[in-house]
C-alpha cells in the first residue's frame, strides 16, 4: 500500500500500474530516433533532481558536527545520530506529533470509512449535500480552516492546547480518508457479496466475512494516509496548539535561530523509516506479480 | 464527487457498479458521526469566523476585546490595507502552479508512458515522487532556504557565471518563494497527471501516428485532452493549498513578499485583530470557491465537483 499515491485519492491499490490497458510499448518498430526521446526524460531527470536535492541536504546535515547552529558544514560526526534527544524539546515534540498522529488517524479513519461506505454503497436524500461537506474542507486553504477553528475556540473560551490540536487534525484528516476508501469501495465486486448472500450469509456476515477484509488495504492506506497528513501538519497546528508544540512547529520556530541537527536526524530517521517501508511492499508486489 | 475520487478508481471503473440499496436508515446512520463531526469542527468554525468578521471592539476594553455586531466595514478596510498581500497571494500560487505543471508533466509522462510494462522502474520512479512526504515539509523548507542562502555554492556559482550579478542574492526574493511553493507542491501536481496517464491507452497515441499525426500533434490532439483530468486535479491540489501558504514566504521571502496567510497570521497573534484576520480568510475562501468552480466547469470536467 503506498500512502503517497493514496494521499492524493490516486487510489489505495497503490504504485503498480493499475488499471490501464497494457500494451508493452509504444516505441514502434523501425520509427526513427526523434530529440523528443531523450529531451523529455533528461527534462524528467532534472525534475526529479530537484525534487530530492532538500532532501540529500537535510539528511547530509544530520551528520554535521555543528556546533550551535546547523548552517554550515564543519565537519561529519556520528554524535547527533547517537543521541538524537540531544538538543531541547526535540523529543518532547517528536512525541507530541506522534501521540496526535495515532489518535487523529484512528478517529478519522473509523468516522471517514463509515462515511465513504454510505456515499458509495447508498442513494438517499441529502446525498449531494454530504459530498459538499466532505469536498469542501480539501478545497479549503489551511489558514482558513486554521484561523476558523481558532475563532471558534476563541468564542468558546478554550484554551488552545493538545486537545484542541487533535479535533482539528481529526477534522481536516476525514475528508482524505473519505476519498480513499470512496475508491476502494467503489472498485468491489458487488457479485462477492451477492455469492455471498447466495450461500445464506446474514447481510452482516456479508459485510464482516467478505466486504470488510477486501476494504483492508483501502483502509489502512488510507490511515498511513492520515497519519502523515498529521504528522507534517503546520499550519493549522499552529494556529490550534499555544504553547503546545509538535516537531513541524519546533522546526518551523527554531529556525529562526538555527535548527539543531537532532531535528535533522529525526527528520531524516523518519524518511528512511517510511521508504523502507514502501520499498518493501514494493518489492513484495513485484514479487507476487512474478510469481502468477 | 471530489476532486480526487475522480482521479483514482473513481465510481464507473471498478468491475461493475456497486449495489444500490433502497433502505435509507441505514446510510443516515452510518453518515451521522462523521457528518456531525464535521459539523461541529468544519461547519460551526466558518460560522464562527463569519461572525468573528464582523465583531467590533469593545468600547474602552482592551485590546483582543471584542464584542459582535455587524460591522460590514471590517472587510473594505481589511481589503483597502492588504489587497497588495491579497493579490500577491494568488499572483504567486498561479505561477507556481504553471512552473509545477511544466516539471511535473514530463516527469509524470516518463513514469507512466516511457516506464510504461516496467514494473520496477515505475514503482522506484513512484517512489521518488513521493519521498519528499516522508521528511517534514518545513525542514525541506528550511534546507531550500540553507541551499540558496548567500555565502552557499549555488550563490557563489550563478554569480561566477554572471547569471546573478555580484552582489545579487536568491533568498529573500520573490523568486525563492515561488520557487519554494512549486517545490513544495510538485508531487500533488505529478501524482494526479500519472493517474490520468497511466490509464491512457497507447493504441489512441498509435492511432494518431496511423493517421500521419507527427508525435507533437498526436500528443497536443490525442495525449493532453485525454490526461486533462490529471491536470485540472492536480492544478487545484496545487493552486488551493500554494494560496493561503506562508511557510515559503517567511522563510525564504522578505518583507516585500508577504503573502495573505502571513497577514492573518500576524493578525490573530502579533496584534489580536481578530475581525481582520477573520474577514481576510473570509474573503480568501470565497475567492478559492469561485475560482475553483469557474476553473472546474470551463475545463468541461465537471464530474469532478
């Protein structure tokens, strides 16, 4: 399952090609050589530079030897590695983020999945409204959804804290959930449950026995899914959180005054964690495809 | 539907349809806790932040005291002092949305045509579209702001070759920040552009060299209508979220840069001026719904809202 693919609702089957029609290739025999051929992925290498060169320099920086500020290079050390709680609050923030990932993603996993099944499964009045409402929080800039939640809990007189970082991250991590499951959901074999019902299974036994387990992956993608939403989550954590702090926002105010290179470790830590990760189930897909 | 849900398996390309129950009870009861959270947490907080656009100081209280009213003022007088930042805002994100869609389309291209059968390949390539997600978006941020800083070698290299004359600089410009909201945004635009690719049919671009067409003409006839849907998902993922950011223009921006979402953020905690900061993303999100739906409906992909 990739979160990634799933982020933006390409779908929970994740990276394989998915449903296109295969036809192996498109070059055809004996055409000439045109510029296009190398001129475009030489442009799409380019690209992809670009796209990891922050990342090469974030994780490079984590074995800065830097002193108190990580700007320049002053030589490698082992030492941030080895004690990744160096610097202040780094952990403290670390696991903040953590403890609102989990929490925001069980929430709006379970609340999204009820949705996206209703929206997918039923017709019945009022349906248009409920996909308005699930659309209009991703269409929504985060400032806005930020600066909205905080008048709320203004006007309510809460104080800004923990809790109310969680609702938000719950409220803007639905919506996604939704999509994702949508996609899964809509993509079932609706002659499964009917074999099913054939073979004197209970609507609910249906549901546990044959739907649900064929959800699964859609559900988890779309929680790895949720979980990063969180865990990257800025914007409207600063403007929900106080003096609460998640590891976006303890990078986002130190870097004023310089990022201590403990932040880059975890951030780098993170990424080799999450490419692992798919890497793997990569790997494993490709195998089970060899293997058919 | 979303935008999204029509990039991926969207309803109409699973197997075959999926069952329609008539039973209504069933639907309400499965929606009611998600809707009413998004109620309470979406819904009431634009109300609130409607009302907070109007309130009005309280007569000799201090300041961040307010009382409500309907104190239309509040959004010309917002609007009169930050239009520039306004503008500036959706003036950046178009053209980071256009720099985005140029890089993303070829990459988008090589992965699901070139890597087309390669199943290997495309999943790495995938995978490097992705990995920017897995490490935190400010410290990229920040790195940006590290790799293009003064005393850096990119710095020193432009200016050796006179393409940045002596004393010029990258941070702190309006560039740096445009160029950081096109990063920042690069997979949303490639991941939806590959969904629609990857679905096209390679017999359709075949045809049109069947039919004389030279490889531009069959990818402006045939290849770019087909992946229009891609293009219209992932500008939006990318235009809505580039608009109301700050992060890029604070750090890697100047005082000359300031963006809107800076301004209501200044707003709310630097002088406790919440009517307006609330009526400034009042009028943002306004702004982002017409453009939204005015974009939607003239690129003739309606299916999407």
């Amino acid at each position: 399952m990739s979160a990634p693919t799933a982020r933006v609702g390409v779908g929970p089957v994740g990276p394989g090609p998915a449903s296109g029609p295969r036809v192996p290739t498109t070059r055809r025999q004996g055409r000439p050589w045109r510029l296009g051929d190398a001129v475009v992925p030489l442009f799409a290498a380019l690209a992809f530079l670009y796209l990891l060169v922050p990342i090469a320099y974030t994780v490079a920086f984590s074995f800065n030897d830097a002193g108190r500020s990580n700007l320049v290079w002053r030589g490698f050390t082992l030492a941030n590695w080895a004690n990744p709680c160096g610097a202040p609050q780094v952990c403290e923030a670390l696991g903040n983020s953590l403890k609102v990932g989990v929490i925001a993603t069980v929430v709006s996993t379970a609340l999204g999945t009820l949705i996206a099944l209703a929206l997918v499964r039923y017709r019945f009045r009022g349906r248009a409204l409920a996909n308005l409402l699930v659309f209009l929080p991703m269409s929504t800039p985060e400032v806005v959804l930020g600066a909205a939640l905080l008048a709320q809990f203004l006007s309510l007189r809460v104080n800004p804290g923990f809790g109310t970082v969680v609702a938000a991250h719950v409220m803007f991590c639905i919506s996604f959930v939704v999509v994702t499951v949508k996609a899964r959901v809509a993509s079932l074999d609706p002659r499964l449950e009917e074999a099913a019902a054939d073979l004197y299974s209970s609507p609910w036994q249906a549901f546990w026995r044959v739907t649900f387990p064929l959800l699964v992956p859609g559900i988890l993608a779309a929680a790895l899914l949720a979980f990063s939403l969180s865990f990257d989550d800025f914007i409207i954590t600063n403007f929900n959180s106080g003096s609460f702090t998640t590891f976006p926002k303890f990078v986002y105010v130190s870097a004023t005054r310089g990022i201590p290179p403990q932040a880059n470790v975890i951030g780098s830590a993170m990424f080799a964690l999450a490419l692992l990760l798919v890497v793997s189930v990569q790997l494993v897909s490709v195998a089970r495809r060899r293997r058919r | 539907m979303s935008i999204v849900a029509a990039l991926g398996h969207g309803p109409g390309n699973g197997p075959a349809p999926a069952p329609v129950r008539r039973a209504r009870g069933g639907a309400y009861l499965l929606l009611a806790p998600g809707l009413a959270y998004l109620g309470l947490f979406f819904v009431v907080p634009v109300v609130a932040l409607l009302a907070t656009s109007l309130y009005v100081p309280v007569p000799g209280g201090d300041v961040g005291q307010f009382q409500p009213a309907f104190e239309w003022a509040n959004y010309t007088r917002a609007l009169a002092t930050y239009w520039p930042q306004m503008v500036r805002s959706f003036a950046y994100a178009l053209i980071a949305t256009l720099a985005a869609l140029v890089i993303a389309y070829p990459m988008a291209y090589v992965i699901a045509v070139r890597a087309r059968g390669r199943v290997f390949l495309q999943g790495m390539l995938l995978v490097l579209v992705i990995a920017p997600f897995f490490t935190s978006f400010i410290l990229r941020t920040v790195a940006w702001k590290q790799i293009l800083a003064d005393e850096s070698f990119v710095v020193a290299a432009m200016r050796a070759v006179s393409l940045l004359p002596p004393d010029g600089r990258l941070t702190a410009t309006s560039f740096a920040v445009v160029a950081g909201l096109t990063y920042n945004f690069l997979p949303f635009m490639t991941l939806p552009i590959y969904a629609s690719l990857e679905r096209l049919d390679p017999r359709l671009v075949e045809a049109g060299a069947d039919l004389y067409a030279n490889g531009p003409t069959t990818f402006w006839r045939v290849t770019l209508p087909l992946s229009m849907p891609g293009v219209v998902s992932g500008t939006l993922l990318t235009f809505i979220p580039a608009s109301g950011d700050y992060v890029n223009s604070v750090l890697l921006g100047n005082n000359t840069t300031t963006m809107i979402g800076q301004v209501v953020d200044s707003r709310f905690f630097k002088v406790s001026d919440y009517p307006t900061a609330a009526a400034l993303s009042v009028v943002l999100m306004v702004a982002i719904l017409l453009l939204v739906t005015a974009y939607v409906r003239r690129s003739g992909t309606e299916e999407l809202l």
